[in-house]
C-alpha cells in the first residue's frame, strides 16, 4: 500500500480505503421542495498500518504533529481517478495498540490506524 504524509512514505501500511462526500447548502423552496446548492467535494481516507518498530511510530507520530495536525500534504492512490494524488488533511481519530515491551520499553506495536480528513 502506498500512503505518504508531508513527503514521507508510511511503513507498512496495510491498508487504505477513502470516502468522498459532497458539502452542500440546502434548503426548501416556498413549494416545499428541497433545494440544494453544491459547495465542494471532500475526501476521508482511513489507513491501517500493521507491525511497527518503536522507531517506524515515533516517524509517524512525528509526521502527524506537523502543524498540530491541523494542515498534512498527503498523498495517496485515488480511486476515483486511479492516480497518484496529494491534499491537504488534517488528522482526526487514531489508535494503536502495544505489540510487545521489553523491560516495561514498547518495541514494537501494531494496527495503527488514523484518519486523514481533506481540510
């Protein structure tokens, strides 16, 4: 799989999927009907990232601390147009979970998994 943020390429990322959703304004009409005004398309994508040495973590953590996690240059596999492209994101939920420790110090965890929201 194939995910970077902010240039850097994520280890061992298992797994990508995106959402694309469209912003409208809507309202109804004096008739009753609904009325939709288009704003923009957005894209989610939510990644999986499988074993991880405490080093490859840190490396991600560190890229998601970027501007607060508020504005991440990402780039991805689009399904819609089947290319390579790059957004800007801000990062919403993530979870991880300790794989193995040694001595009380983590080595190694596993099943990152993080959302990435189109700003």
């Amino acid at each position: 799989m194939f995910l970077k943020i902010n240039g850097v390429e994520m280890p061992e990322v298992t797994e990508v999927a995106t959402d694309s959703f469209t912003i409208t304004e809507s309202d109804r009409d004096d008739n009753g009907n609904m009325v939709h005004e288009f704003i923009t398309k957005k894209q989610k994508i939510a990644a999986t990232i499988g074993l991880l040495t405490h080093a490859q973590r840190q490396l991600i953590y560190n890229q998601l601390a970027v501007n607060k996690g508020l504005s991440l240059s990402v780039t991805f596999n689009d399904p819609e147009t089947g290319s390579v492209k790059t957004i800007n994101c801000y990062v919403g939920d993530r979870s991880i979970k300790l794989k193995d420790s040694k001595f009380g110090v983590p080595t190694h965890w596993s099943d990152f998994k993080l959302s990435l929201i189109e700003n």
